[in-house]
C-alpha cells in the first residue's frame, strides 16, 4: 500500500526537511551516529547504558551549550564545564528508575506508546499527522529499530510514572510555611545612632614615640613601597612633532567645509505637535486656543496627552514637512494649523526661536589648524614608524634611537601607582608590567598616534619604607584606629548598661528612629551589617556595631509580627508553600534516586567512556 510520502514522489527536500525536525524533536537523541553498536559504558543493575545513547547526549549539551554561549564549544570546554558528568550521572539515574519500574511491575501498554509516538513533531508529514515513512527513516538514520525505540519509548514512559510517584506527595508543611513567611514579614522598630569622635569626653592624645614605633613594625603593608620597575624608554608623540607640519589654508578651507554643520547652525523652533482625528475637529479646538477658552496644554490632555507626549523639541524648517512654513513664519510663539499630515490634521505650537548661529572661518581657523597638526602629526610619525623599527631591529640602543631621530629619551621609576607623563598610557603600562631583563626594546603604538619602545634595567623588590619618611602618615592611621577603639568601647559601655530601649533617645546622642522597617531594607549611607544586625537583636535590647570603620548604636523598641490576614503576606505565604513543596520533592526524588542506584548496583567501563570521549573530541 503506497503511503502518502510515495503517493506524491516527494524529493530528497523534504526527506531532509524531516530529518532536520527529527534532530529538533528527538529528545534523546543526538547528532552524532556510532551506529547499531549495543556497546555499554555501564550499568545499574541489569540495565545497561549504551554507548550510542551517552554519546548522544552530550553532543546535545555541547549544541545547548553553543547556544548559549553563542559561540562553539568543543569537547574539552564540554568537560571543564562538566557536562560530561552531568549527562552521566543523568543516565545512570534514568536506567536506575526504569529498572526499578521493572522491578515493580510498572509498565504501559501499546497505546500509551502509540500515543507517544503520534505526538513527535519529527514523525509528522507536512499534514500534522504522523507519518510512518518518516518514522521509518528516521530510525534508520538513528540505527534503531521499530522494536528498540519503542521499548525506550515504554520504559521512559514507565519511569515518568515512577517519578511522579516519588514527588507527587511532598507538600511543605504548613507550620514551616507559616514560620518563614512570619519570618520574611516581620518588621522591626529601632533607634539608631552613630558615635563621631566629638562625642568622645576628650580627643585621642598624641602618641608618643614607642607607640608610633609599635604601630608602625605591626601594620607594614600600608607603609610597603611597591615592587619597582626601572624603565628607560623613547618615546614620541603627535605633540612633540606637531611644530614640524605646515599648513595651507586650502588645506585649512576643505576641513572648514567638511565640518560646516558644526559651525553654521540654521534657526531652529521649539514645538510640540496635536494630531486631531478630522479637521473640524482640529479647526474647533484651535477656536478655542484662540479665544482664549483653553491652552495647548489643556487641549493635549483632552487628547489623553501630556505636553511631554506631542514634544517635537528643537527642530529644523525642513523637519517639519508641509507645516514648516507655517511655523518658521511665526516671529512670536503661537499656534498654527490645522495643517495635513500623514497622521491627520494637527496643531503645532511654537514655544521658542533658536537664532542661527555661524562660526565663521577665521573664526575656526585656530581650532581648524589645531586638529589638522595633529592629524598630520600621527601622520609623519606612522611614515617614520619604519625607520624606527628598522633600527631597533639591527640592535641599536634606545639612546642611539634618540640620538638619530626625534624621540625623547627618558627613565622612570615605575610602579602600580604610575599614572603620570607616558604611564597615563594603558600600552605602556602594560609593556612595564611585562618586560624582562633579556627582553629586546620593540616599537609599541600609543592610542593618541604616538609610539615607544623601553628597556627593562632592573626591579627594586618591594620594601617598607623608612619610618621618618612616613612619619605623618603612620600618626594619622594609629590616631584613626585609637579613636575607632575609644568609640566602640564607648559604645559598648552604652550598650552593656542601657536596660530600656527607649533611653538611647535621651543620650545625648544624635539619633533617627525607624518604624516598621522591613526586613531587607537599607538605610542610605549606612553600612548594611547595622541593619542585619537590628534583625538579630531581642526585643528590647541595645547593641554596638562595629562596621566600614564605623560605630553605631542600636536600640531595638519592637518586633512587629505582619498580620497573617493581609493580601500580600497571602500571597507570599503561597508562594513560600510553592518553593518549599518544590524543594522538599527535588529532595526526595534526588534521595529516592540514590537509594535506587546503591541497592541496584553502578559499574563504569571507564575504557569505553575514554573512547567515546575520543570520537568527541
């Protein structure tokens, strides 16, 4: 009997066509054919995993995974990423579940297969209806048979039912529910201060010299001068040659032309444009704009517009179309029109003139030559480029460079912290961080035209710099950290003695009260650990915060618990309940899982994994 495929002689497109949408629509299958081999990786229990079905799926990871990335990913970024694994562990839990789907009794019958099978879009002709030569081909392309797909269409079938089982019961309970939507909602009240160093009794005394010595061997690094980097180089730049060029004002009039819009600027108009759905419409209202009944803002809002909706902003004559001349007439602001347009009859309002303005040449002549030296500056150093190579190439010194040409010769001292002069450069920057001692100078570009070339001499170690020379600066960092100690033992005599919250109002202190502040909420300027901390705290209690060198008080007046009743807390309580049954069940089925591999028993062939993993590679 001849099918429908047969019937119409289709060609060799739409077997195509089909094998395209067999690949889309085969979940477990691949792209990658190792033919009719029944060869196993391994197995849990009596079920094997064949090679084919291993290889597959992680061809279909690493096509998700290029996807994703937008870019290719071959085997080894497979592996790096651990998709390999992840697709192992995948199938062994498959074959450990419909293993134990066997093992119970569980399985479906031909017509939940056929109902399967008639639902895959890569085994439907053009009609949407399944179809049986597509079906046959794809499977020989696959190198299954009829019998063998199906028997893994059943037991996938099968698992599907184990799985259900495993999760479907798992339903949060209602108390933990209730406790972390309490939890998320509650609120707290508390008092807030910061303690400043005027709020100490006296300011931190001047160290003496055995404290400034102490302070200064026990905190090293802020005192360590970087590893240094002693660099000479050569170096030119546009700037340095810009007194060479020579400019005609010929030269000078095209770049004049080239930029004319910059410098001559026509007359523009603010507007803000009302289309009406029909000119009598648009005639009556401009009626009464003109009797004075109504504004141009109150005619846009019976449009259901703000001013900031019919906007047009600063436009040209030309950027109006039919309604320009009408406009651009205007000498005072006004409202014109009805006037045509593609939209329908509209208003426009002209609310402002911006005068042409001209920049002559003379005018821009100063600015003109400036951008055309350098231009041509970048130009001279890109033709002498060549020359420079050419002689750092046959082994001349950076200082017999400078003497032949007009790069500048310099030394620096050059370390992390280096931003000055040529450092300013990321190029050079990163040429100093790299350089050895055995490497040969080499011609480097600069993002402005300029180049360089340097010489690596020698890397000075970091080092603690000498206490006299950072005398002033190691006072000030033991009078910082003193006055950081005085305040949060301060603090935490406060703390320590206050037995009613309320009596922080009255310290002294300057304080800011919060009301029902919310769990997860921020206080500007404030380090976030005061507020994780005011959600730690007892009712009723008093803390020190010690955080970002800073120290504050917290008295916390009141937990306030959210009324379980109100629509939102509803709502979140259902969507904790949601998350937690989800949770609980991906448990569950994970804990299930394992018990089922452990009691069937795993065995790899790490071999034949390897050579899988080759003909992926």
């Amino acid at each position: 009997m001849s099918t429908p495929l047969r019937a119409k002689k289709r060609g060799n497109t739409i077997i195509w066509i089909l094998m395209a949408m067999l690949i889309l629509g085969l979940g477990g299958f691949g792209a990658r054919n190792f033919g009719a081999s029944n060869a196993a990786i391994g197995s849990v229990g009596d079920r094997e995993i064949a090679m084919r079905d291993y290889a597959r799926a992680v061809s279909r990871e690493m096509q998700a995974a290029s996807a994703q990335l937008q870019q290719p990913v071959n085997f080894e970024t497979a592996q790096q990423l651990g998709l390999d694994r992840n697709v192992l562990s995948r199938l062994l839990a498959s074959a450990a579940l419909e293993g134990e789907a066997a093992r119970l009794g569980v399985s479906v019958g031909d017509a939940a297969v056929r109902d399967r099978l008639v639902t895959f879009p890569a085994f439907q002709g053009l009609d949407g209806k399944f179809d049986r030569d597509a079906y046959k081909l794809a499977l020989q392309q696959e190198g299954l048979s009829e019998a063998e797909f199906e028997a893994k269409i059943r037991d996938e079938t099968a698992r599907t039912v184990i799985q259900d089982a495993a999760v479907s019961a798992t339903a949060s309970p209602a108390m933990l529910d209730d406790m972390i939507t309490a939890w998320a909602t509650e609120t707290r009240s508390f008092t807030l201060a910061e303690l400043l160093p005027s709020d100490l009794p006296a300011p931190v005394a001047v160290p003496d010299e055995a404290e400034i010595k102490t302070y200064f061997e026990a905190h090293p690094a802020p005192y360590t001068k970087p590893e240094t980097r002693n660099i000479t180089y050569v170096w030119l730049s546009p700037e340095m040659v810009v007194g060479k060029v020579t400019l005609d004002d010929a030269a000078l009039q095209q770049a004049y032309q080239a930029r004319i819009d910059d410098y001559v600027t026509p007359e523009r108009r603010l507007v803000e444009k009302l289309v009406y759905p029909d000119e009598a419409t648009a005639t009556a209202a401009k009626a009464r704009f003109d009797a004075g009944e109504i504004d141009f803002s109150g005619l846009a809002r019976e449009r259901g517009l703000e001013l900031a909706d019919v906007d047009l902003g600063d436009v040209g004559k030309e950027d109006l179309g039919a309604a320009g001349d009408a406009v651009f007439a205007l000498t005072a602001p006004g409202v014109v029109g009805p006037i045509e347009t593609d939209f329908g009859p509209a208003l426009y309002a002209m609310n402002g003139i911006l005068d042409a303005q001209t920049v002559t040449f003379d005018e821009a002549r100063e600015e003109l030559a400036a951008e055309a030296s350098l231009d041509q500056a970048r130009r001279m150093i890109a033709d002498e480029s060549n020359h420079l190579e050419d002689l750092l190439a046959t082994g001349a010194t950076l200082e017999d460079v400078a003497k032949e040409t007009d790069m500048e010769l310099a030394t620096m001292a050059f370390d992390t912290a280096s931003e000055e002069g040529i450092a300013a450069y990321p190029a050079f920057r990163d040429a100093a961080q790299a350089a050895t001692a055995e490497d040969f100078p080499q011609l480097v570009p600069l993002d402005d035209g300029g180049v360089f070339a340097l010489r690596l001499d020698s890397i000075d170690p970091p080092a603690v710099r000498p206490l006299e020379e950072v005398r002033d600066q190691v006072i000030a960092d033991w009078t910082r950290d003193q006055t950081q100690a005085e305040l949060k033992k301060m603090a935490d005599d406060i703390a320590a003695a206050s037995t009613d919250p309320e009596a922080l109002q009255a310290s002294g202190l300057v304080v800011t009260r919060y009301d029902d502040f919310a769990r997860g909420g921020f206080i500007d300027r404030t380090p976030p650990e005061v507020v994780q901390r005011a959600f730690t705290m007892a009712d009723g209690a008093t803390a020190a915060v010690e955080a970002q060198g800073r120290v504050f008080l917290i008295a916390l007046r009141a937990v306030n618990a959210a009324d379980p009743t109100a629509p939102e807390v509803v709502q979140l309580r259902g969507q904790v309940a949601t998350q937690m049954s989800q949770s609980i069940a991906q448990d569950m089925f994970q804990l299930y899982t394992e018990a089922v591999e452990a009691r069937a028993g795993i065995k790899l062939d790490q071999n034949a994994i390897a050579a899988v993993n080759a003909q992926l590679n």
